[in-house]
C-alpha cells in the first residue's frame, strides 16, 4: 500500500459547481481503482492525501499534474504505509465553508500550513498524524459529507 500528499493552488475559475463535478468524477474513479483518500480545499489551494496501489496511485497523480485546474503542484510527500487510512471513503472532501465546531482544529492546521508552513506548529499534511486527525474530525462532523 503506497499513500502521496501533494498540494496545488486551484485556477481562479474554479468554482463551487467545478468542484462538485470534479468530485464525483474523482469518486467514481477511485472507486474503480481501488484508490481511497481526502481533498481539504482551503483559501484557493488544494492539499490531497491518496492511498491504494503504487502504480495507480502514481498514474492518478500523474494525471492530476497535467489538469489544468491546478498549477504549482508539490509533492509533500509519499511512502509506503501498512494499511488505509480512508478506508470508508473513496475521497473524503472538506471545504471549510461555514462554521463547524468540529472541524475548527483542522482547519487551523490547514490554514496555518497554508499560510507559513515553516512555521506551523502541530501537525502537517505531511506526517500521518495529520491525516489520522483529519479522518476523526470529519467523522465528527454531523452533515457526513465525505462519503
């Protein structure tokens, strides 16, 4: 099992209704290939944790880097792990529109890391702490969106 993080800056164009299409496309997708993770969409820039096999894992990000909905696109990072962390979700998705109590944490750490990720205290899309409180906290949340 392989898992990858990136981050790109979303085209300006990009709006709500491109990002309920990408989505289900992107569910669809996944769910064919065997692939599971979470999109947090935060201030225009996009931070994505993928999961599943390597070499489909690689061939989906490579299709990504080439979308022109993105651009600036980096690595965070990537590695083998022992088991899914988004097993139930073929992409759980978190936009931080509105205010929820439950996820005010995450998206302290998504905001910070945005901003000024030298100095971001806590911990970062880059670690599997990150990921694994990302998965708690919208489990948390009521509205259940992340199917």
């Amino acid at each position: 099992m392989f898992c990858l993080v990136y981050r790109s800056i979303a085209s300006p164009i990009f709006g709500q209704v491109q990002m309920q299409e990408m989505l289900e496309k992107a569910r669809e997708f996944n769910d064919r290939n065997g692939i599971s993770g979470c999109l947090l969409y935060y201030d225009g820039e996009f931070i994505q944790y993928l999961e599943g096999n390597q070499v489909k894992v690689l061939k989906l990000f490579d299709k990504i880097r080439h979308d022109r909905r993105h651009s600036d696109i980096s690595v965070l990072s990537h590695s083998q792990i022992q088991s899914r962390e988004f097993d139930k979700w073929n992409m759980a998705f978190e936009n931080f529109l509105g205010e929820n109590d439950q996820l005010q944490f995450l998206k302290l750490l998504v905001s910070s890391y945005i901003k000024n990720p030298k100095k971001m205290i806590g911990p970062n899309p880059t670690s599997i702490l990150f990921w694994k409180t990302a998965k708690r906290l919208l489990n948390s949340n009521p509205s259940q969106r992340y199917i």
